[in-house]
C-alpha cells in the first residue's frame, strides 16, 4: 500500500468513528425536543428513500418502465399492500411496460 492510500484510510476510519461516537459523547440525557425526536424518526425512511428511488427509475431499460413500476408500488403500497406484494406490483409494471414499450 501506498503512503496515499494509509492516509485516506485513516480518514475514512477517522471520520466514521467520530460520526458514530460523539453522539454518545455528547448526548447523556433523553432527547425531549418533539421536533428533533420525529427529526430522527424519519431519517432512516428518508435514506432509504433517497437511495432506492433513483434506481428504481434507471435500472430497466427504459426510464419511462421505471416510472410505471413506481407508480405502481406507490398505488400498491397506499391500497395497504405488504413488501411482497407491492415488489410484484413492480415487477409486473415493468414486465409488462417493456412488453409494451419495446
């Protein structure tokens, strides 16, 4: 290994560690705020989010595929339709939108 790569390295190991230990650090008491307790009630839905979506759009062949299958999962997903259900949902919009569209 090079010089280079030991210094990003430690900056990586660096920078994750302090992310993850000055929360305990500096957080001793409950969080009472309502704001920031429904602040980090929702941050893990919104990662999720933000890393699905756009591969959701742009991983078929057309973009437009991808647009009909999340649409689909949305619409199946409001109806009340569990995880496995609404991945077939979109499974299906995108078989049948490539059928379509090709």
């Amino acid at each position: 290994m090079t010089a280079n790569t030991l210094i990003a390295l430690l900056v990586m190991i660096l920078t994750i560690y302090a992310v993850r230990a000055l929360p305990f650090l500096f957080l001793r008491k409950e969080i009472t705020s309502p704001f920031i307790r429904s602040f980090l009630y929702y941050v893990p839905f919104v990662t999720l989010a933000v890393m699905t979506f756009p591969a959701m759009v742009t991983a078929t062949d057309s973009i437009w595929s991808g647009i009909i299958a999340l649409a689909a999962a949305a619409a199946a997903a409001l109806i009340g339709g569990d995880l496995f259900t609404v991945a077939c949902v979109a499974c299906a919009a995108v078989f049948v939108s490539e059928l379509v569209i090709l």
